[in-house]
C-alpha cells in the first residue's frame, strides 16, 4: 500500500481550474430543457415517435422542473444534464419500437438473475466486473448500458469495433483527459460491467438524475410511489437485449436495488439477491467527493453543505429501506457481503455466491476470475485521500445517525481522516 499514489483534493469547495478543466467548463452551449425539447430530440435522433405508455410524462416534468431551478448549473452542466434525458428518451423509443416489430421479446424468460444491491462505492463495481468474467452470465458494459439499441445498418462484429462502443470510449477518454482524477475514484471504462439504472432511467425513473444536478423534488415523489412497475420496465429492456444477445442468466447491479428489494424480487421472484454491506462514513466520503469533483467543471457553485446533507439523507434512506425489508427475502436466495470479509477472502465470496445461486463454479469461471483479481487491484489509478469535515460534517455526530445500520449489520468502521476509532 505504501507504493500508491495519494492525491488530495483540497479545492473542492472553491475549484482552481487548470487549462485543460477550463477549456471544457467553458465550451458549453445554452439549451432549453423542456419535456417538449428533450422528446422532440429523441424523435428526430431515432426518426421513430411512439414512446409506449405516456405516463413516465409526470416524472420527466418533475426531472426537467428541478433541473431548471438548479441556478448553480453551469452552461456545461445543463447541456450533460439534458444530453442523459435525450439518450434517456431515445432508449425508451428504441426498446418500444423492438417489442412493437418483435412481440416475441416479451417471451424471452430471464433465468434466475444474480443481482447485487449495494450502496455507491461499497465495492458493487468491482464485484460485478468479478462474475462478469463468467461467459455464462448476461451483463451489460457501458456502452451497451447507455446505448442499447444499434444503430441503422450497424454490422455483427468484435466489441471494438462497434461505432457505440467506439463513441463511448471517446466520450469517457475525453472526460477523464479532463477531470485526471476521476479513475482514481470510480473508473468509468466502456468495457467495465455498467448499472442496470440505466433501464430504468428510461422510464425516468430510479435515482440516476440526482448524481446531474441538484434535485429536491424528484427523490420525494420517487418515494411517494411504488417503483415494482419500473422495475417491470428494466426487466422489459432485459428480455430485448436477450433477445438480440444470449445468455438469459443476468447478473446485475445498482444501488438503488438496497432500498427496493421488495420490488425488485416481486419482479425477479427467483433472483439472488447479493446485497454488498459497507461502514457509511467510508461509503459518504467518497461519493461526495466523487461528486464535488465532478461539480468543478459543470457549477458555478460549490455548495458542500448542501450537497453532504442530501447524499447523507438520500444513502440514510437507502439503509433504512435495507434494513427494513432485508428480512422479507427468501433465506436461500440472499447473500450478504460483508465489506471487510470481502477484501480478505474474495474467492471464498465468489464460492458462496455461486453455491447461493445453484451455479457450478467451473474451472473456466475460477480462472477467469483469478486472472480479473490479478489485475484490477485496489489504488491501481491512486488513492484519493477524503476528509469528511471539508463538507461541514460532524463524523461523530454521524455515527450515531447511522447506529441503527451498525445494530443490524456487523460492518467494521473506516475511521474517517483524522478521526481516533
């Protein structure tokens, strides 16, 4: 450990931008965001106009409406923000149009799917790209999670030279040529097993539009309201991608799936639900730093304290709806990960998995996932140093908050920067 790179970002409430951050931060482009607008773009993208079902109508209006009261979203920001509705929506128009020409989609049976609930930065990532290895399990990389659907006259071929794979790579490379640090804290390779959030995104559900602007009106309607029929949708996008590309044995993630187990199993009845647990304060100082990072090159304000106090409301919520309906799965088809457990034995947790999940574990499998632990090593990219108190929290008063999650889960604390466990 002592040969990594530690990087301390310490400007992240007043951003000093070099020339390379500057230069994107102020090539942006004004853009009306309306649901008029954003509909109106998909259709004209994908020449198609039936988006199925019009009530995702509501929630879109409630995305737009908070994103345009967001007053400390930079020109840059708007145009990201808007540019993930219009894909959001060009998605949606995309799978409808697959099920229209081929109805036999909705036929197609998803087996007994692996997915893994687990907060952002408790190790979700990493243990996907893991089972991934896996050439019997269904995934989806990023640039088949954000583009799903082929383009016209798009030809079978190897991955790399797919024009959507080729586009999202660019895309990524250029952000991460911007904000150096990024793969530091959380990489974002176009070949890297993606969140299956983005399915449901295309209903304009699930939490992906909080981490693109600042949304205090979006989340509470998402609570008010039973999500089991997004998760219908996602399962709907599963069976078109099945149909086009085998196998049908999933395996997913998405840290929304923590606060909606209920849901998710109503809709995946035969699913192992693999539900990654990791000390909060470790999962909180990342993510916001993940975030205030990111903030530099799309706000024009740096507003910590807003931003601690609603990703430690919206990751509270998360464990209070863990810990609530934990115990409502069935027994045999749950596994929980222990984050400490599970940096000390990774191979014996892929042992439990797979006997959970009632696949064998093969040569084949054991190897490829050997060969996956060899190279992706934690702090390979550096290791970004956190300090909690940056964003005006108080890591005792904190603790506390979160009790009721060390009462029910054994995880083992990470002191925060400077903190005496």
């Amino acid at each position: 450990m002592s040969d990594i790179q530690k990087i301390y970002l310490d400007d992240l409430d007043n951003p000093v931008l070099n020339a390379v951050e500057q230069a994107y931060y102020d090539s942006g482009q004004p853009v009306e965001i309306s649901v008029e607008s954003v509909l109106s773009s998909a259709k004209t993208a994908t020449g198609l106009s039936d988006f199925g079902s019009m009530d995702f109508v509501e929630r879109l209006q409630l995305w737009v409406d908070d994103i345009n009261a967001d007053k400390g979203l930079h020109t840059i920001g708007r145009q990201d923000a808007f540019e993930h509705l219009k894909v959001y929506a060009i998605n949606r128009l995309n799978l409808e149009n697959a099920v229209k020409v081929h109805p036999e989609i909705l036929d197609v049976q998803i087996d007994k799917p692996m997915m893994i609930a687990g907060l952002p930065r408790s190790g979700t990532t990493h243990l996907v790209n893991m089972l991934a290895t896996d050439p019997r399990l269904r995934s989806v990389q990023l640039w088949e999670a954000t583009m799903p659907f082929p383009f016209p006259g798009e030809e079978p071929g190897p991955v790399e030279q797919n024009p959507r794979y080729r586009m999202i790579k660019d895309m990524w490379g250029s952000f991460n040529e911007v904000l150096a640090h990024m793969n530091a804290i959380h990489p974002m390779d176009p070949d890297h097993v993606h969140e299956n959030i983005e399915f449901q995104s295309a209903d304009f559900s699930s939490y992906t539009i909080e981490w693109f602007a600042r949304m205090p009106n979006a989340p509470r309607y998402y609570f008010e309201h039973d999500q089991t029929p997004h998760y219908a949708y996602e399962k709907k996008m599963m069976q078109a991608l099945t149909w086009m590309r085998g196998p049908n044995r999933w395996l997913t993630k998405a840290p929304p799936y923590m606060e909606n187990l209920v849901p998710l199993t109503t809709v995946f009845p035969d699913a192992t639900v693999i539900i990654t647990h990791r000390d909060p304060i470790a999962v909180i100082q990342s993510t916001l730093t993940l975030l205030a990072y990111w903030d530099r090159i799309r706000r024009t304000d740096h507003d910590l304290n807003w931003l601690a106090n609603h990703w430690i409301w919206r990751i509270e919520m998360m464990l209070k709806a863990a810990v609530r309906d934990r115990d409502k799965l069935p027994e045999g088809q749950v596994v929980d990960v222990i984050f400490h457990e599970y940096m000390a034995d990774q191979q014996g947790l892929v042992k439990r998995i797979y006997q959970t999940a009632g696949l064998e574990l093969t040569p084949e499998a054991e190897n490829r996932i050997k060969d996956y632990l060899a190279v992706n090593t934690r702090g390979r990219h550096g290791a970004v140093q956190y300090d909690l108190p940056k964003f005006g929290v108080n890591v005792g008063e904190l603790r506390e908050r979160f009790q009721f999650y060390y009462d029910r889960f054994p995880v083992q604390k990470e002191p925060a920067r400077g903190e005496k466990l």
